[in-house]
C-alpha cells in the first residue's frame, strides 16, 4: 500500500473545507438572490480559479501542488498550478477578477441576479459534468 502523504486520507482537511464552503457560497447566493429580486437587489458570486496572489505563491500552496517534494518552490509548483483549468493557463490575474467585479457593479449588469460568475479558465468544466 502506498502511504505517500497524497494518499494518506484526512491529509487535506482544508481542500474539503474549501470545497464544502464553495459549494454553500452558491447555494446561498442562489438563495439569497432569489429572495432579494422583488426588491431590485441583486445578489452574484464570482468563482475564480488560482489567482497569482501571495495566498496562491506561498510554500503552503507549493505543498498542496507538490506534495512529493519537501520543500517544493514557486519553481516547483508552478508548473502543476495548469491542472485546475481546461486552458492552457495557470492562474489568472488579480485584475481578471476584479474586471469581473467591475462588469457586475456596473449599469451594464443591472439584470443580472444569481449569476454563478466563473472566473476560472474552464476549470469548471474540466471538473464538474453539467448533467448531474
């Protein structure tokens, strides 16, 4: 059996946390929107994907990317940071996001409630089947 630390259950209770808390943010914006419309509140959440931020460029995510490796660097990981989206990228901008935040704020998107806003160079449907 292999107990590489990848492979070791319970080894990443922070990525279960961060999925469960990714999926009630949705749920919840869903919710939330729904009930806030027939005020002409809107309610939208934005899901990005990696982000080239210090939470992304830290030895904790270097670890996360590389857990094979000890010590792994920016170096390292970088070039594994690619699998979590279906484009050839690997990790968008900040100004990405925040241009995304811009057009929701904005006259433009005055309609626009509930939107599940993915900001994540297809990560989404590289992970996730639309049918279930």
């Amino acid at each position: 059996m292999d107990t590489s630390k990848k492979d070791v259950p319970g080894n990443d209770p922070g990525g279960m946390a961060y999925v469960h808390s990714k999926r009630a943010i949705a749920h919840y914006v869903h919710d939330l929107a729904t009930e806030l419309a027939p005020l002409g509140i809107r309610a939208n959440v934005i899901h990005p994907t990696n982000t080239n931020t210090a939470m992304l460029q830290s030895e904790p995510m270097y670890r996360s990317f590389r857990p094979d490796l000890e010590h792994p660097t920016r170096a390292d990981a970088e070039p594994v940071f690619g699998v979590q989206q279906a484009m050839k990228i690997r990790y968008v901008e900040p100004e990405d996001i925040s241009n995304a935040v811009l057009w929701l704020a904005s006259d433009e998107a005055r309609y626009v409630t509930g939107m599940q806003l993915r900001v994540d160079a297809g990560g989404y449907l590289k992970w996730y089947d639309y049918h279930n």
